[in-house]
C-alpha cells in the first residue's frame, strides 16, 4: 500500500471528482470513462481510482450510478417523464443498467420510488 498519494493530495483529488460530477455533470455523458474522468480533472486515472477505492469508498461505477440516480430521483419526482427517457437522459446506455442501479441506491424500483414520492407530496 505505498503511494506517492498524500492525504491532503487525496483530499483534493475527492473534491474535484466530485465537483466533475455535481458541477460538470460528467455522469449525463453515456460514454463516461474512468480515463475521461481522469482527464477532467487533470489526474492520472490510477490516482483517481485510488482516491474512488480509498477515500470515497466506491468504485468508478457506483460513484458514478450514485450521481445518475440522484438525478434521476429529482426527475422522478417533479416530471411526468417516462423511466425510459430519464434513463438515457441521465447517460445509462440501458434501462437494465439503470434499473439495477437505482435499486443498488435507493432500495427500489424507479417506479415504486415515483409512486411513493407522488403519495408524499
């Protein structure tokens, strides 16, 4: 476990991953890569995928799936919008990826998160 990776090296790295994603909206792009990532940020990708692994606890996918489900609830929950149009609108390149995923975050399917949202408000 020798890294050249400091924690503060570390700590910024995390920061600006997230900010690719929250801020860039990276995750919209189906083509995502952790190399196109890596390159985003200015990072080498065994640097981000350290950082992933180590300091955020995910791994390229499911960081990536947390953002597309995230976004995916909000849509979710204030449009009409068919499952199918915000899956690819959100980057997944399949409504079985995207299914998985958002059951992976959330606990459920895309539809019974939309029906309980629509009951609460």
């Amino acid at each position: 476990a020798k890294s050249a990776l400091s924690g503060e090296m570390a700590s910024r790295i995390s920061a600006k991953l997230k900010r690719a994603m929250s801020g860039d909206r990276l995750y919209l792009d189906p083509n995502l890569s952790l190399w196109t990532l890596s390159k985003h940020v200015g990072v080498s990708d065994n640097y981000v995928s350290q950082v992933l692994n180590e300091e955020i606890g995910q791994n390229f996918f499911d960081f990536v799936n947390e953002y597309r489900v995230k976004d995916a609830q909000t849509r979710l929950k204030e449009s009409d919008e068919t499952v199918l149009n915000i899956t690819y609108d959100i980057g997944c390149n399949s409504r079985s990826s995207f299914y998985t995923a958002f059951k992976k975050v959330t606990g459920e399917t895309p539809s019974a998160y939309r029906r309980a949202a629509v009951r609460v408000d």
